[in-house]
C-alpha cells in the first residue's frame, strides 16, 4: 500500500506548499515553469532513462502510465519544481548553493524512495543521477533567470 499512495501523499503535500506559499497572482506563471521544467521534465528523463534501462519504477498499480512511471510523479514535480522557482535567488552567490542544495535534497529523496523499493536505480545510474539533477536544475535555473529578464548581481 506504502508504494501505491506514496507518489499520490507526495503530490498532495507539496501542492498544499504551493497553495500557501505562492501568492495567488503569482500562481499562474510558477504553475507553467514547474509544468514545463518538473512535469514534462520528469516525464521525459523518465521515459528516457526507462528506455535507456537505467530507471525502474515498481508497483505502479493503476496509476502506471505506459508501466514507466506512476502518474503522480509528474504532478509532485510540478509542484515542486514550482517551490523551486518561487525561491530561485537572483544573486549569483546565493544562487549556486541554492542549486547545489536542491540537487543534495532531489538526490536524497531519490535514494529514500529507491532504498524504500518504489523505484530501481540500474547499474552506474544511482552515481550518475545527482549530475543528471545538477544538468536539470541548472539548466531550469537559467531558463527561469532569461525568461524572467531578472539581473543577475
């Protein structure tokens, strides 16, 4: 039961952080860079990696989709790669460990749920992963800083 409702407690409980968080004018553009870099991110590295045969989701149950990944993964990236954003520092010293920090947590999270049975890391992946964190973050970072014309000081 721990495998099924996980994905789904993890969904609600980070979409509740946003709710709180994040203003509500606000709202709507967090909501389309978290859909974009976490949801559609996800969903991509995951089928990526799933084809690849360096990721394995398991006890998917109902919420499988393709047997790839669990349909709520998406929907927790979302909404925390919406926190992600929101938080995103402007200053060019802040910004680098707030990156670094999100890769240690993103990597954490990874090998609680990997260690907990919910997903399988294959091969060298699990020691690859926190530089696959590192590229998506980074690279989501930067789109966010020139989309949003922030200067960076």
């Amino acid at each position: 039961m721990f495998e099924l409702s996980f994905y789904l407690i993890f969904a609600i409980v980070t979409g509740l952080v946003t709710f709180i968080i994040i203003p509500r004018n606000l709202y709507k553009k967090f909501f389309l860079y978290g859909l974009l870099f976490g949801g559609i991110g996800d969903s991509v590295l995951a089928s990526l990696f799933h084809f690849m045969g360096l990721l394995n989701y398991k006890n998917l149950g109902l919420t499988s989709i393709f047997g790839i990944f669990s349909f709520w993964t998406p929907v927790a990236w979302t909404f925390y790669f919406m926190i992600f954003f929101y938080f995103l520092p402007v200053r060019k010293y802040f910004l680098v460990p707030y990156v670094l920090i999100f890769v240690a947590l993103n990597y954490s999270v990874g090998m609680v749920m990997s260690q907990s049975g919910l997903f399988e890391l294959v091969g060298g992946y699990k020691y690859l992963q926190p530089f696959v964190f590192l590229i998506w973050c980074s690279i989501s970072a930067w789109v966010f800083h020139k989309s949003e014309h922030r200067i960076m000081i």
